[in-house]
C-alpha cells in the first residue's frame, strides 16, 4: 500500500531520472571487468582458469572432466580430505545428528561434537579454549569486527587475506598495513601511533598462501609486548604444515603459545572439513561466543563438517609422519625449481610454493598448456590479486605428491618457460 501511495502521487514519481546504468547488473562495474577478462583470454586462445570442475576427490591427483592429471591447486596437504577414516566419521555423525544442528547455537543448535572439536583445537595450542565458526572467512571478519572500534588501530601485513580486511573496515577501526614480513616497518609504526589509539591489534599469518614464506613470530611477540598490542595470527596455511607434528607456528619457533593472543585458523585446509576458529583465552572464546554476529547470529556447524576436523586432529598425532612427508616433498620441489632457475620468491619451501613467472597472459597460458597438454593443474595467479610483473603459478603441495610427479612437472614447465622466451 505504501508503495502504491508513493508512486500515485505525482511529485514523487523520479523513475525517469536514473541512469540504467544503476538499475541493471550488466552495467555494473563488476560485470564490466569480468566481460574485458573473459575478451582477453579468448584473444590469447585461453580457457578460463576458474571454476575448473573436479570429478572426485583432490589431492595430489585429480580428475578434471574425465582426464586425470598430477594437482597442485588443492589445499588437502595431508590428504585427509578422502580419506576413508575421514568419511566414516562424517557418515557417522550425520547419522546421528541429522544433516542440520537447525538453529544457532547460543539458542538450540548446540550439539556435543562442537565442543569436542573446539576442546580438540584449544588442547593443540595448550591454550584456554577455542570456537568454531562456520567459514573461515566469516571468522575473521566477525571476530576482528566485533573486538575492534572506531578509538582503535588494526596494523597488518600488507599480504593479509581478504577476510582480515573486511574485518577491519567492519569494525571501524583505523588501519594501516606494513611491508610483507617486516618486524622493523611494524615497530616504527607502533612507535608512531601506538599512543594515538586504545585497542591495537597486529594480523599477520602463519604461512602466505600466495608466497609460501613465514614471519619471524618471535620478533612479533616482542614487540607486541614493548608496545602493550594484541597479536592475532592466521594459521589458515600453517596449521597442519609447520612444526614438527603440524601444530603450527608456534610448534616451529617452540614458542608459548599463550604469547600470541588470538590464534585463528580454518578447518578448510588440512582439518578436511568447513568453518574458522579463533583458539585463545577463556575470556577472548567467552566474549567472542555470545557476541561475534557471525557465529551468534548464524546457523552452528553441522555436525558431519564438525566431525572431519576432529578425527583429523586426532590422526595428526598418530600420524606425524605425513607431515615429515609434506616437509621433505615441499622442499625437493622448492630445490628442484631452483635447479632449473625458476623463481620462487621468498617460499621457504613448506607446502606453498609460486614461481613467478612475470606477467599474467604468461601465467594463464602456462597454466593452460600445463592442463591441456601434460594433465597438471595448477592454478594462475594473476593481476589484480597480485601486482602485474609477479603474476605467477601458484603450487600447493601435498604429502603424497611423488618426486616424479614433481620432475614431471618441473620438466614440462622448463620447456614450456624456454618456448615461451624463444
Ligand atoms: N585466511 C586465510 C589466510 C585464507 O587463505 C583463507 C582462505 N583460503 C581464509 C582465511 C578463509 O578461510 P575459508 O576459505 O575457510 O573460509
């Protein structure tokens, strides 16, 4: 009725006065990108590097429409996700807790599997307590959002994932980034600013997923307390790859684990499931559960996602020896791309490894050719997610790639790399 009102009454009838361009999705800025991207690959005889579909499960190996092939683009990096174990759990738990909890968990959706998994990630940092959301990047955004105010400072690195940075402009915080792993850049900010605000939090990550290289986190857990700052890291990539029984960062650097004041990390990438926790104090998990709008206002973990994660953390410790695995490959890889001159950056050589190849046509197109001619996936990064002249391929390692996958790959890529330059 009211909308029938407003537009009978003559002065207020401004239909005619918006651009189409405001109306329509086809004018977006979005669409207009997407459509001069998809003209450029079809120029360079391209397929379109996204939303490639496998067929199974990924792993070390795939299959992408029909056609097996060596894969470097899933972050499964201790093959659990498939793992028979694995299934039987998620069959298990679906069969006794439904597909659905059904409602959020502050209000019903409580199940006992969700304080198992959660006593399960606090017990693997030796810290208070932990809790789980259902996204990785929800759990950023919703905990850095929520814990921050317009009186506070958020200072990250400037490789910080997206969901760090929603977070922070949700949370009306000031923010400033530093250079990638940079302590020094860090500490002169704080020196600057730290005065200026109330609550100031430094973000960093436990392992760039775009790099494959780590912060000096004991040099941060220093400054973080000269300068009287919390200290949150993202272990989305670390967890399950560093440390000798893939505890994370702190298990690498033996460092308390308490001296970092907000642990987070997903359950997307070697936990074989879904969803983001944030492992810290009682009071940090307490305040966050009754308060983060991404876990208090949203639907708890179902339990058959819960329950992967669990028995994951569990088959971690009976079985270090996939993460010895993981080590050893990743760095014949990281060795072996040296030997053939390729250039890696700054990836230390722990699952996560690029080579930059420096432009983005050559980046899709040596991914193309990987694909179509010697069944390898691995994915292009390309500008704008990275600056033009390091576009790269990105690898991601698993423990059960085999050293001739490996010189497969690398001798495939060494030859595409010298057409390419002749
Ligand atoms: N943090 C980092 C560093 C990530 O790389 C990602 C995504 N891969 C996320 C958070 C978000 O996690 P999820 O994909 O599990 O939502």
């Amino acid at each position: 009725a009211m909308a029938n009102a407003a537009s009978s009454s003559p002065g207020n009838d401004s239909t005619s006065l918006v651009p189409e361009r405001f109306t329509r999705f086809d004018a977006h800025p979005g669409y207009q990108q997407l459509a001069m991207l998809r003209q450029g690959a079809e120029q360079l005889g391209l397929k379109d590097p996204f939303f490639k579909v496998h067929e199974g499960i990924a792993g070390a190996t795939s299959v992408i429409q029909g056609q097996p092939c060596i894969n470097f683009a899933s972050y499964n990096y201790l093959g659990y996700s498939g793992d028979p174990r694995v299934n039987q759990a998620a069959c298990e738990a679906v069969t006794r807790y439904g597909s659905s909890v059904s409602a959020s968990r502050v209000v019903s959706g409580e199940r006992p599997i969700h304080r198992e998994l959660e006593h399960a990630i606090a017990k693997a940092y030796q810290v208070d307590d932990a809790v789980a959301f259902v996204s990785g990047h929800a759990t950023n955004v919703s905990t850095l959002g929520y814990l921050l105010g317009p009186k506070d400072l958020v200072l990250h690195d400037e490789y910080i994932h997206n969901s760090s940075l929603v977070g922070a402009q949700l949370s009306g915080a000031k923010r400033m980034s530093f250079s990638h792993n940079d302590p020094d850049a860090l500490d002169a900010l704080l020196s600057r600013h730290r005065h200026q605000f109330e609550r100031v939090i430094v973000v960093i990550e436990g392992l760039y997923s775009m790099d494959g290289d780590i912060p000096d986190l004991p040099r941060f857990i220093e400054l973080k307390k000269r300068h009287q700052v919390w200290l949150m890291v993202d272990e989305a990539h670390s967890f399950g790859v560093m440390g000798d029984n893939g505890l994370g960062l702190h298990e690498y650097f033996a460092i308390d684990p308490r001296d970092v004041d907000i642990w987070m990390g997903t359950m997307s990438k070697t936990l074989s499931g879904c969803g983001g926790y944030i492992a810290g104090t009682k009071a940090l998990v307490e305040t966050l559960r009754y308060f983060a709008p991404g876990f208090l206002y949203s639907v708890g973990m179902p339990a058959q996602v819960a329950a992967p994660s669990l028995k994951v953390l569990a088959l971690m410790q009976q079985e270090p020896e996939r993460v010895e695995k993981l080590h050893s490959i990743s760095r014949y890889f990281l060795q072996q791309a040296k030997k053939h001159g390729m250039d890696t950056g700054h990836s230390i050589g722990a699952a996560v490894v690029p080579i930059i190849v420096g432009s983005s046509p050559l980046a899709a197109h040596l991914s193309h050719t990987l694909l179509e001619q010697y069944h390898i996936n691995v994915q292009p990064i390309l500008y704008p997610a990275v600056p033009e002249k390091s576009a790269r391929l990105r690898f991601f390692l698993a423990y059960d790639h085999t050293q001739a996958h490996i010189d497969q790959t690398l001798d495939a890529l060494a030859k595409l790399l010298a057409q390419a330059q002749s």
